[in-house]
C-alpha cells in the first residue's frame, strides 16, 4: 500500500507545467514515411498540449483498395481505450450520487453473480474496473470475441460460471468481462444502454462529435477507416495486408470493455478534458476534480514484464492499474496511459500530465511496432530526451516476436506422434458445454469432422486430426485463431469432456479456449 499511495501523491500535489515543444516540425514526413516502410494502411494522431489541440490528422487511406484518406474525423475503432469513458460514466454517475465506487455491484444488481458467493457480496463497483477480481487473464473474452449471441445481461449472468485462477484481490490479470458487467450496471442504474448513455453524457458533451458508441452508428458514417491485418501467414501477423469484414468486432455485450470508435479530433477533446480533470472548454464539467483524481489514483499493483537490452529504457519501475488507465513512470515522469485493440485496428492514448500534453495515436491494421515506436518517439520529444531510434527498435522486437511465433509453430508441426485417433471419427460427434460459454457441436460427415460454437456466429470449420485424440481447427473464417482440440475418454471409450488451446504461442490473450471446460450433453434437437 506504501508505493499506491508514493503514486497518487502527485496527482493531488502537483501543478502541470507548460509543454516545453510543439509537434515535431517533421512529423508529418516521418510517419508518412513510417507508414509506408511498414507496410500499414493508415494512422491517424491526435496531440494536445497547455489545452490546446496542435495535430489532429491521418495519413493513408481509410481502406485498401480505396483513394478516400485518412482526416482528423476519420473514426477509428479504439479497443480498449474505451475503458476509461466507461470509467467516465460512472464518475459522472458518482458526482449525481446515484452511485459509489465502493457500492457493492449486488446494490445496484441484486441478480449478479461471482462465482464464489463470498466475492458476490464484496466485490464493488470499483473491482469491476481494476483486475483485481481473481479471474484469468482475458477469462472469458469468448463471449464476446469476436462476436456472440448473448446479450449484455446474459453475458453479466454468465460470469457466475467462471471460476476464479486466484483469490479476490490478491494479484492483477486483465480482463475485459468485468467491463462488460460495468455496462450493464450502467443501465440497470440509469435505465439506458450504455450505448445511450455514453453517448449523450460523455461523447456529446465533451465535444466529441465524431465519436460512435455503437456499431450500427459506425456503419452509418462514410468517413471511417476499415480494420486489416496480416493473416496469410503461418500465423497472423505474417504477409500482406488484407481487408477484414466489419462485421468481425467486439460483441456488442462487450462494448463497455472497448467498442468506441473516435477520430483524431474526438480523441483530442477527450485528452483536454482528461488534462483538465474533468473540465470543459466552455467552463461546465464533464465530471468533478475528485472523481478525476479517482480515476489516476493507482489501486491494484501490475508486474513489470522484462524488456530486451535496446528496450530498456521502456521499462518502468513502477505501474500500476486506475479506473480505466494504467499509471506508470517513464525517464522519471508520470505517465498516464492505455492501449487498445481489436481485429484490425489499434490505438495508443497517453497523457504526460507534468508536461500538459496528451497524444493519441490510432491505426487500421495491426502493426504493433510502429504504434509502439511513434509512442516512445514522442514521449522523448516532449520530454526532451536525444534520438534514441524507437520506431527501428519497436519493429524490430515486434518482428522478432513473429520470428519466435513462427520458429515454435514449426517445431511443435515437426513433432506430433504418428498415432489415433482412438476412436472412429463418428465417436467424437456431438454437443458439449461449457458452463459460461455454452454449447460447442462437433459434427460428422462424409468429410469428416467439424466444429461450430453456437453462440459466436461464424465460427465454425473443419477439425483435422493432430495426434492421439487431438484436433486442430480449420476455421472457415482466416481471422479466428487456431486451437487444438482434445477429447478426454474414459475407460470404454467414451468422450467425457473437450478441452482446448491455442495452436499459436503469441496468440491474443481474448481467445481464451484453455478457459473452456466442455463436458458432452444430450443434443435434443
């Protein structure tokens, strides 16, 4: 508790300071430049400094294919920088007195459930936004990744059925359900979706006229970038860009985790009024100072993840998690800050509130390296730091990440054993649940065998054998990730259960299949 309250204390002590730099002069040259090294389609950067928006454009084109560029109001979908403008709501909720932070959430929804009655009753508003629950890291992304047919409530019951890879508030393992039951608190509060709400009391009246809450919405506007990624390859990451399908999203029950979508100019407003804490250009408040001092205070520890030699200097010393940010240091400053992504699209936000600056920087595809070099090469602008070639040394980790990605791939292909299946192929069909997900069908045909997860519409595919009683999918769609599949039989023969995993070691921590525990059931139909 010493070091959480070392980090709060400069948020209610100190006074930013006036920006020492304006945008790089060349800016505009070297991302154009980067952009087009790396191969990504477009970029779009928002930066904000003394409260006043100095860049808001994009470079590239909204899709491939397509002349139609990149402007300051071309929306991006954000991912999981959303968080914190769910966090918003409910500041803005708290200010009213509708609410608490330390509410406990059965308050508000005396149907919800953990899975350990005891974690029912304590945990609060606030655990819902601070990892801190006890759940796996991304445990149970698949009710929403990349789509579902649940509904947000239905998703919100379904957490009862997750049980927990730690005890309540031991240790930190993101996750992006809680959020989702933060949304549907929301409306259990208000009386509006989510969708509604954030729309009208934090995009609108902060200024952020471009901004979409909701997919349909997004559809709606012309001027908005189209996600990509490279999915030709052994794994994804690997070979030329391709245009994905908008309909391959975040399940709208997730949204409150990470389903807006904002332009260069909407991410501006949204940094002024985060560096205002809270205040509006026009004198109103979004939320109040102590609610924005609520939202930077740290609350649950985050370990610290070993960085290569060229990327040391990355490396905080400390960080930790707030409502909705993360909260760490760099070269000796705070740094406020989040990522976000979803299929085809990612977005950095970062705030240096010593500085008064604040930069967004979002991209349509999902070359990670460069978003992570153009973060580091302005956070060392602003913060006056000599040349240090971050855009090079973030795109060589991310291809050495690939590298290593693929290199396990081929030794894991190079050695399964030449044995099984146990059984005839028809001794696998069937349906299995889960608890929290649901019902999964593996069929049998002339082809042989296939597999269908029934609440995610288009997920489905062929199974080819791997070893023993182990599959691996075939998914009729490239962008869903590859998992094996394993049959656990009993001493007859017979299937007792399914469980699976992700064939790609670097695979996103949403697709979390080892979460699943499928057990066979009677198939009525």
């Amino acid at each position: 508790m010493k070091v959480l309250r070392l980090l709060a204390l400069p948020l209610l002590l100190s006074v930013a300071a006036p920006a020492w730099a304006d945008p790089p002069a060349d800016i505009g040259e070297s991302v154009e430049a980067l952009r087009q090294k790396v191969g990504a389609p477009g970029v779009s950067i928002a930066i904000v400094e003394d409260g006043k928006t100095t860049l808001a454009r994009g470079w590239g084109v909204r899709k491939l294919g397509e002349s139609a560029p990149i402007d300051g109001e071309t929306i991006f979908q954000t991912g999981s920088t959303g968080k914190a403008m769910t966090a918003a709501v409910l500041a803005v909720l708290v200010d009213e007195g509708r609410i608490a932070w330390d509410d406990p959430v059965i308050k508000h929804m005396p149907w919800f459930r953990m899975y350990d009655p005891w974690v029912t009753r304590e945990i609060t508003i606030r655990d819902l936004l601070v990892h801190r629950s006890g759940l796996g890291l991304g445990q149970g992304d698949l009710m929403f990744v990349p789509r579902t047919n649940l509904t947000r409530k239905q998703t919100a019951e379904h957490v009862a059925f997750l049980k927990p890879r730690t005890s309540f508030r031991s240790a930190y393992a993101y996750d992006n359900i809680l959020y989702a039951v933060a949304g549907q608190l929301i409306e259990e509060v208000t009386g509006q979706r989510w969708e509604d709400f954030i729309r009208e009391r934090v995009l609108r009246a902060g200024g952020m006229k471009n901004a979409t809450s909701d997919s349909e919405d997004r559809f709606r506007i012309p001027n908005r970038s189209w996600p990509h990624a490279r999915l030709s390859g052994v794994l994804r990451g690997i070979g030329p860009q391709q245009v994905l399908d908008e309909r391959d999203e975040l399940g709208r029950n997730g949204a409150p985790a990470g389903g807006l979508a904002l332009s260069a100019e909407d991410m501006a407003a949204w940094l002024k009024i985060q560096l205002a804490h809270g205040a509006l250009p026009d004198g109103k408040r979004l939320f109040s100072e102590k609610q924005a001092a609520e939202m930077w205070a740290p609350v649950t520890p985050m370990p610290i993840t070993p960085l290569p030699d060229a990327l040391k200097p990355a490396q905080p010393t400390q960080q930790a998690y707030a409502l909705g940010w993360q909260v760490q240091d760099y070269r000796g400053h705070r740094i406020i800050q989040h990522g976000g992504g979803v299929f085809g699209s990612i977005t950095r936000v970062v705030m240096i509130p010593d500085k008064n600056v604040g930069f967004a920087i979002m991209m349509n595809s999902e070359d990670s390296g460069m978003l992570l070099g153009l973060t580091y090469e302005l956070l060392d602008h602003y913060l006056d730091q000599p040349d240090y070639g971050w855009t090079r040394k973030w795109e060589d980790w991310y291809q050495a990440r690939l590298a290593g990605g693929v290199e396990y791939l081929k030794q894991a292909k190079a050695s399964p054993a030449k044995s099984g299946p146990s059984l005839p192929l028809a001794g696998y069909a069937g349906r299995y649940r889960d608890p929290w997900y649901g019902d999964v069908v593996i069929g049998s045909g002339a082809k042989g065998l296939t597999i269908d997860f029934t609440s995610t519409p288009r997920m489905a595919g062929r199974l080819k054998h791997w070893q023993y009683d182990s599959f691996i999918t075939d998914f009729d769609d490239p962008a869903i990730e590859p998992a094996y599949v394993t049959f656990a039989l009993d001493a007859e023969g017979k299937v007792t259960g399914v469980t699976m995993k992700a064939v790609s070691q670097i695979a996103d921590f949403s697709w979390d299949y080892q979460d699943l525990d499928l057990k066979p059931v009677e198939d009525k139909k």
